[in-house]
C-alpha cells in the first residue's frame, strides 16, 4: 500500500524513538543471555530463533532487549532489522512494515515479479551492516510473505544462496493466536502456484524456511492483574476448558442485551466506573464492525457523511503514488469526538502509522481535525485511492485515509493492550479470535462478551501441531 505524497500534516516533528530501559524476569534473561552467547558466532553461522509466548508474556519487551544487545554488540546501529506484520506492531518495537523494509509488493499478483534495478539497490542499501532481522507478530505473517521476505533478503545480499541472505533471524510471536486470512500459516509450504513464478527471478530458495527455526518459550502472563485470568485464558488456547472457566464468563462476561444499542451501554458502564481505564469494542468481521461504528457515530451530535470524491482520468494519470483499496470507497460517518484510525502510515516519526488510532476534533468540508495521542491537530485532507475494476482498468477516488474506530476487528487489535475489551462474539469464522480478543485484555473481570459459547471459541489445531513439533527440537 502506497500513499499520496500530499499529506498537510504541518506539526512540528516529536522526539525520535529512544530505547527504555527494560526490566525482565528470570525466563526471558536466561533467553537474552543464551542470545548474547551466540552473537560472536553469527557472522560463521546465522542463527534462527522463534520466541514463543502466549499472549502477555512478555514478548515485546525481550524484542526491544535484544535489539539493544545486537546494536551494542556489534557497535553499529544498523545491525538490527526490527520489522513487523503491521504498522501498530512496528511502531511499538520502533521497526517498519515487513513490506516496506523490504520492498515487497503489496498486491498478490506482484509477488516474485522480476527484481528491477532499484529495488535491488534499495535492498542492498536497507540491509548493509545488518546482522539480524527481527520480526514481531510472526503469526500473521504468511508462508507466502515468509518466502518473499527470504527471497528479497538474498537479492539484497548480492544473490546469496542462503536462507534469508545469510543474516540471522529471531521471530516473536504466538502461533494460537491469528493466523492470515489467505496464503497458510508461516509454517506451512509455500502455495504451489507461486513456486514457478519465485523459482524464475529468485532461483536460490531453500523451500522448508521453518524447519530451520528453534523455538525458546516465554511462560508466565505478565499482562494480566491477577493469575486466575492467565488460568483461563490459558484453558482457551488449548482448547480444554473446564466448567470453571465456563462458569467464571457466564458470571463476570456475559451481557444482558445483545444488541449494538446494548453493548454500547456495557461498554460506556464501564469506561463510567472507570475512567482512567482504557476499553475498546471488538468483532470479528467487518462487516460487523462497520454496523457497530454506524450504529454509534450516528448517534453522535453533529454527526455527517463524508463521501468520495471522484477523480477524473486525466487527473488521476498525473498521481503518481496512490492507496490501492477494495473497501474503502464508501462514505464515512464521523462526528466531533468520535474515534478513527488510519488506514496507512503518513508520518513514522510522529507515530502516525497505519493502525494508529485519534479522534476527530474539527470537520470541515474538505479538512478534517484529528488528535492522536502522541500529537494533536493534525489537519488531513483527502488522498488519492485506486481500486481496480478489471484487467488494467481503475477506479479513482479521494477519501481521508481512515476509517471509524468507535469499534474494530479482532485481527486489528492483535498486538495492543487494553484494561478490557467488549466483544461481539457472533461469527467467529476462523479459530483464535475469542482467545485473541480476550487476550488484550489485562483483566477478564473488565471484559464483555455478547454470545458466552465456549464451544465455538477454538484455536487451530494445525497450529498446535506446528508448536507441538518445534517443543521436540532443542533450541541451538
């Protein structure tokens, strides 16, 4: 995903990232210490580790430690590559996008295109002095993507032979949670009707990338307040939960009214009785989660649709960067004070990222006001989105790159933290969501769920097997 290059974002930019100090407990030092080891070995032998953790343990914070090792390490602060799956996630360990550090197109039917000459360059340049890529969030990224980010790795590393250009990789992540929508998990092969197309412009390929990972677990749930909620949450990722856990969300989760208007009212009780907590509403698909944000945003004072704009043709041939959509072109229904997030990233040094979230201050017919936490008064104004019809034939559009966040996905709250969460629990369509969704949360007595049906709340069971087979292999 591009974005036009006219964004008046007119603030003064903030303080770059700096790094925190860190405080680990006795499992995730011994992980740092057992990394430490290996860093004088890595330029003869790369090394391959994959954190594993459930949700809350800790994770995060050993990715910004041993990015701090590397770099002092190596006295270089290019030796560390952190990259994520989304833009929330990348920003929360101070990386980039997968896509975008390593120049991976977005759309499907580019994938293994022909390397052109600058993005070899851009390769080369982004990943000189690197000696470990770090990747945050792994489950979401997907066999597909898994085998462009080696393949592209080796392009920047002159057509190395080896697996991901021959620099070390340390993936964090937990595999029971979300998995992609489309293209298999990060563990499985590589979908047969893209190995021809890498296979012509990529022909160095090792094809069981996974296999070379070593898993080292995280176990204690550092998020959550009290360690009943990690015993349940740990019931639902294993897909074994006893009448106790049952019983505890019938008493303390479920809601009285199970429609939009009603779980808005939970949702507003308890942002009520606590303020100073933090409370976000959950669905699993989108079409849900558009409804919710109607629903709520059109109940707002002063509440108004912001519709598209077109672009004519000969108008549309002179942008030259765009957002490539299928969803978007439709109106948005805003209003002063409600929430919205961005749909790509406009300025990585103010935090303004695809996923970050703000609320409308000001609407103005072509202009819009936006408070986000790390800046306010941010003025946007509509950019260029394209989608595409048919073959070689688009439609153009202007809209604001965001969308209403009064309510989101499941899958676009992987990777945040929130005190609790209301979730809409109907249409549970692939395994991880509930686990996930209740995850974010750091108290399960904060939390609201509108169908309590443990039954249908499953996690993959390929996943297990995946993490089950890499428990048998000693992490080297």
């Amino acid at each position: 995903m591009s974005v036009t290059s006219t964004f008046p974002l007119f603030n003064a930019p903030t303080t770059p990232y700096l790094p925190q100090m860190v405080v680990l407990n006795i499992t995730q030092q011994n992980i740092r210490n057992h990394y430490r080891s290996l860093l004088a070995t890595i330029q003869e032998k790369p090394i391959y580790i994959y954190v594993y953790g459930p949700a809350g343990t800790g994770k995060t914070a050993l990715f910004r430690a041993l990015q701090e090792d590397t770099n002092e390490f190596f006295k270089c602060p290019k030796a560390c590559l952190p990259m994520a799956s989304t833009g929330t996630a990348a920003l929360n360990v101070a990386g980039r996008t997968i896509h975008s550090a390593l120049s991976i197109p977005i759309n499907d039917e580019e994938a293994f295109s022909a390397p052109t000459p600058r993005m070899r360059k851009t390769l080369k340049i982004t990943l000189e002095g690197v000696r470990v890529a770090f990747v945050d969030e792994i489950s979401l990224v997907s066999s597909l993507l898994f085998h462009q980010m080696s393949a592209h790795m080796q392009l920047g590393r002159g057509g190395s032979a080896k697996p991901f250009g021959g620099i070390s990789m340390v993936l964090f992540g937990d595999l029971l949670q979300l998995e992609p929508v489309t293209h298999g998990a990060v563990y499985e092969a590589l979908p047969l009707e893209f190995k021809a197309l890498r296979d012509a412009s990529y022909p160095c390929v090792t094809e069981n990338l996974w296999g070379l990972f070593r898993m080292m677990r995280l176990h204690k749930n550092v998020r959550v307040e009290e360690q009943e909620d990690a015993k349940h949450l740990n019931a639902l990722r294993e897909d074994e939960i006893p009448d106790e856990t049952e019983t505890f969300f019938k008493r303390f989760c479920r809601v009285r009214d199970t429609t939009h208007g009603g779980l808005f009212e939970e949702l507003d009780e308890l942002r009520a009785s606590w303020p100073e907590k933090e409370f976000i509403m959950l669905a699993p698909q989108n079409e849900t989660v558009d409804r919710l944000n109607e629903f709520r945003i059109a109940r707002m004072p002063d509440s108004i649709k912001m519709r598209w704009l077109k672009v004519e043709r000969n108008e549309a041939e002179k942008v030259e960067e765009w957002i490539e959509t299928s969803r978007w072109a439709r109106p948005l229904t805003l209003a002063p004070g409600c929430k919205v997030t961005l749909v790509t990233t406009i300025d990585k040094r103010r935090k303004l990222v695809n996923g970050a979230i703000g609320r409308i201050k000001k609407i103005y017919p072509n202009t819009l006001v936006i408070d986000f936490p790390e800046v306010n008064n941010v003025i946007m104004e509509r950019s260029h989105f394209r989608i595409q019809k048919r073959d070689n034939d688009y439609f153009w559009f202007k809209q604001f790159p965001i969308r209403e966040a009064e309510a989101m996905t499941i899958h676009n709250s992987q990777g945040r933290t929130v005190d609790g969460v209301v979730v809409h629990s109907r249409g549970l369509f692939m395994p991880g969501l509930m686990y996930t969704a209740l995850s974010r949360a750091r108290s399960l007595k904060l939390c609201r769920i509108s169908h309590v049906e443990p039954e249908n709340w499953k996690v993959a069971s390929h996943a297990r097997d995946a993490v089950t087979q890499m428990r048998k292999r000693k992490a080297s």
